[in-house]
C-alpha cells in the first residue's frame, strides 16, 4: 500500500496584505470577477477582495484586519457551497488562491507539501507521477485549503479517512496575524 501523508506549508485559516492586489471599486469589471463564487445562487458584494501570494501577506492582512476590526472571510478555490467564503459590503475577502508555490515530495518519507492555492488537479497530477495517492475531492478545481478545512471528505476516504486524517503539520495564521 502506498504511504498516504500530507503536509500543508500554508494553511489558509486567515488571509493575507502586501497582497499581490486588492480589488474594491464595486463599478469594475475585475471587482465584479473579482467577487464571485462558484456557486452563484446569492449575490455577494464585500467591501473588497485581497488577493495575497505568500504567509507574510496573509500575516499582514490578518494585523490589519484585526487592529480595524473588520469582518472578514478567507477562501482558496471559491467551491464553498454554504458560501461560507463569501461577505457583504461591510467584510473583506481574503483569498489565498495565489498561494500556490511548487508542491514538493520528500521521498523517504513520501510526504508532499502543498499550499492552500493548490487546487485537487494539481495535487493528483503530482502525486500520480510520483506513484503516491492523494485522498482529496472528486472536483478537479477545489482549492486545498478550504477543502482541509472542512475536513477533506473524499471518494477514498472510507478506505483511507478523511484528508485532515493524513495530515503531519501545518502552519497557521491566527487572526491578529502570529504565524
């Protein structure tokens, strides 16, 4: 059997500012683009969308966030079907789908490290070539973090457990922005 373990480097519990760039004019095409989830069923208009690429960003989001006291909600592949990633006009996103560095293996141990931004395709493509088995979702365009989050519920998981059940570490951003 192959040894099924997972290291999240990045763990999207809280977002990030330097911010690769954030997106709050509500009358702009990318705002609009910008706002969306995959499930479409209610309208969101959040105050604005900060696109972050690395912890420090998320760090820095989260010290702003939390001296402001602005409601916030943090999403990775915009799959919440509850919306739970989504705000309105008064909370910020905080998305962390830019967080994707390359995914790495450590082979004596057979561990990958992911980001929160990785999505399920990535992660299959790169542990199929590696002869490993991700216990991850059935679509294609999840992002890791919220996936992990919510537990990791997967086709293989009566077999092998939830993905959260694979885990060795993980690193986390708390709310006032300590890593």
């Amino acid at each position: 059997m192959t040894n099924i373990v997972l290291y999240v480097s990045c763990v999207l519990l809280i977002p990030c500012i330097s911010c690769l760039y954030i997106v709050n004019s509500t009358s702009s095409t990318q705002y609009n683009a910008a706002r969306l989830n995959w499930n479409q069923k209610e309208n969101f208009y959040p105050a604005s969308v900060w696109f972050c690429e690395t912890t420090q960003d998320v760090q820095l989001t989260m010290q702003y966030i939390s001296s402001k006291n602005i409601p916030f909600r943090v999403r990775s592949g915009r799959h919440s079907y509850d919306q739970f990633s989504q705000t309105d006009s008064s909370g910020i996103i905080v998305d962390v789908s830019q967080m994707k560095t390359k995914i790495l293996l450590n082979p004596s141990s057979n561990e990958i490290a992911i980001d929160p931004g990785n999505v399920n395709i990535e992660i299959y493509s790169f542990a199929l070539e590696n002869g490993l088995l991700f216990v991850g979702g059935t679509c294609p365009t999840v992002g890791a973090g919220g996936f992990l989050l919510g537990g990791g519920y997967s086709f293989l998981s009566r077999h092998f457990g939830l993905s959260m059940d694979q885990m060795v570490s993980m690193e986390v951003v708390l709310w006032n922005g300590t890593l």
